[in-house]
C-alpha cells in the first residue's frame, strides 16, 4: 500500500478505524487505559447532569484529553428527536463539538432505532451545522434517506447493543456499502475480534465498539485484540481475497514432483 | 425573615435556595464546577458561558449543567 489509509468523516483525517465507547468500564482510569491501547482516536462520550453534591467527582476529560482523542457526543437515551436535539447542542456548547453521533432508539428492551425520529433529527442537525454519524437499523432504503438529508457517516448496527452477537445480516450491510458514499461504521452489537474483522472485510469504513471491551473480562486485552482485529480486517478487505472454489488447489508446485 | 431574601430554583434536577443576588457565574464558582467542561441551560435555553457574569438567577429559574460522562 504506497498511500496511507485514512479513515475520514466529517471532513476529519484519521489513522485508526476504530471508534471506542467509553461506557460500562470499571472505573474512568481503565476506561483511558482501554482507549489508548485500542489506539482508537475517537471516542463516545455521553451528556449528563453534572453532579452538584459531590464537587470532586472526577471528569472524564481529565482521565481523556479531548486535545488528543476527538470525543464523538452520543444522545444515548433519548427516544425522540426533541430530547436528542437539546442534548447534542449542549453537547456542542461544552466545547464546540460539531462531529456527534445521533441515537434516537425506540424500544427499551431491544434498542432499535426509532428511525422516524433519527431521520427527523438528522436533517434538522446537518442544518445547524452539525456532521452527524447516524446510528441506524441495516436497511438500506432508510440508510439511503439518511444519506439524502446529509449524514456524515451510517452507523448501521451489527445487532442489539450490548448483545455481543455480531453481525445478523450481512447481506443488508453489503447493499449499504454498495449503495453510499458515505463512511459505513458498524455501531452496536459486536462481541469478539472477529467479528470486528467480518465488520471491516465487508468492507466497512470502520467499526464503534464498546461493551465487547469494556464488559470482556480482561478489557486491556479486549482492547488491544480489536485494535489488531480492525487492522487485520481492513487490510485483508484492501488486498483482495481470492476466490472461493469447492475444489482444492494445490499450494506445492506440481512440476518437477519426484 | 431568612427565606425571604432568597430564591428557589430547580438546579439539575435538584431544588435549591440561593441569595437573591446569584448570578450564574457566582453559582457555578459556589459549586467548583469548571466552566470549559460544561454545558449551562436555563430555562431550555442555552446560556453562552462567555456572559454568564451578567446572567441573574431569578425565582422559580430552571437551570441545567451537564458535561461529558462515558457512554457507547
């Protein structure tokens, strides 16, 4: 490869294709241990109230420097458009993130999208100025619609987040990559390195992992495993594989056999 | 007699009684909350941190501060 595979989004330039999320971990020094081993530079990152009884409750940016690691605002937890609006422009307010991730879900217990709202809060933020990657169910029909009301990246899950059971439909994932000229990052769903790989030989443009680090039983592991998985995959979808035949092919030479 | 120079507001969430006074920068200082890694609405609007100095909280006020936390 002369040139260098740059994973770009919202008109930002990166080297690693791996999105980390920074939830569920033990503790925000792990959580910062994770991310740095995963070598991912960008990072999820949720808005909350802050917590007025305990003054020294630590921040996550002191645990992750938003100079070093870009940190991608989520709206986890809204479910409608109004809810994931008021939560992205504070987002942008505590530091001028305009690169954000949209999640509008739908349904407590499996936590699909609510598209409707997702596609309504998608046109309403690339107006303001936002660049929006978009959390999104596999359908390509309604990845198309995002992608005509100006996303900047699809998000297309994998499976249920948090569920760990990779990805259920290659095929749709397959028709959005054919399809669009935007960034596919696989969102939700992922539960081992492989499954990071089947993500990125696909095809896709990267991959957002969280619970599969977080939750493994040793997360610094987990962490670096994705790293190498993501790596391994893309690499592997940039060479081209060879062909598959029912039939064998000798690897031996058979000339010159004794 | 106390009360009556005070205000109450809703703050995250939380009720709270403040000097009549209280601007939103002096609330902020009172709660050590470091201004660049936070968000300030007051009453669904969102406040430009750059004038908080001349925002005065008022009785019944509804504020917000929210900053980053982990999440997927």
């Amino acid at each position: 490869m002369s040139k260098k595979d740059y994973f770009i989004v919202g008109k930002k330039k990166f080297t690693s294709r791996l999105i980390v999320g920074t939830g569920k971990y033990r503790n925000m020094a792990e959580c910062a241990k994770a991310v740095k081993i995963s070598g991912a530079e960008i990072v999820t990152v949720a808005v909350r109230r802050v917590n007025i009884l305990d003054k020294k409750k630590p921040m996550l940016m002191d645990y992750i420097d938003p100079k070093k690691i870009t940190y991608l605002p989520n709206t986890a937890g809204c479910f409608n458009s109004n809810e994931a609006l008021r939560t992205l422009r504070l987002a942008r307010e505590i530091g001028g993130w305009k690169l954000v991730k949209l999640e509008v879900l739908g349904d407590k217990k499996n936590l699909f999208p609510e598209m409707i709202e997702t596609l309504k809060s998608t046109e309403i933020l690339t107006k303001e100025g936002f660049k929006v990657m978009v959390y999104c169910n596999d359908d390509p029909l309604m990845a198309k619609r995002l992608e005509n009301v100006g996303a900047s990246a699809i998000m297309p899950l994998a499976a249920p987040i948090g569920s760990g059971l990779g990805i259920q439909n290659k095929t749709n994932i397959k028709i959005i990559l054919q399809q669009t000229k935007l960034p596919v990052v696989i969102d939700a769903g992922l539960g081992e390195a492989s499954d990071a790989s089947i993500a990125m030989e696909l095809g896709c443009d990267g991959v957002l992992i969280n619970t599969a680090i977080a939750k493994a039983k040793d997360p610094l592991q987990m962490a670096e495993a994705m790293k190498y998985a993501v790596v391994a995959g893309r690499k592997s979808y940039l060479s081209g594989r060879i062909k598959k035949n029912i039939f064998g092919d000798p690897s031996s030479p058979k000339k010159g056999i004794i | 007699m106390k009360n009556k120079n005070k205000i109450k507001i809703k703050l995250n969430g939380k009720k709270l009684a403040l000097n009549q006074s209280s601007t939103l920068f002096s609330l902020v200082k009172k709660l050590n909350i470091p201004l660049n890694k936070v968000a300030i609405e007051l009453n669904r609007k969102i406040i430009d941190k750059k004038k908080i100095k001349y925002i005065k909280i008022r009785n019944k006020d509804n504020i917000e501060i929210v900053y980053f936390i982990g999440g997927g």
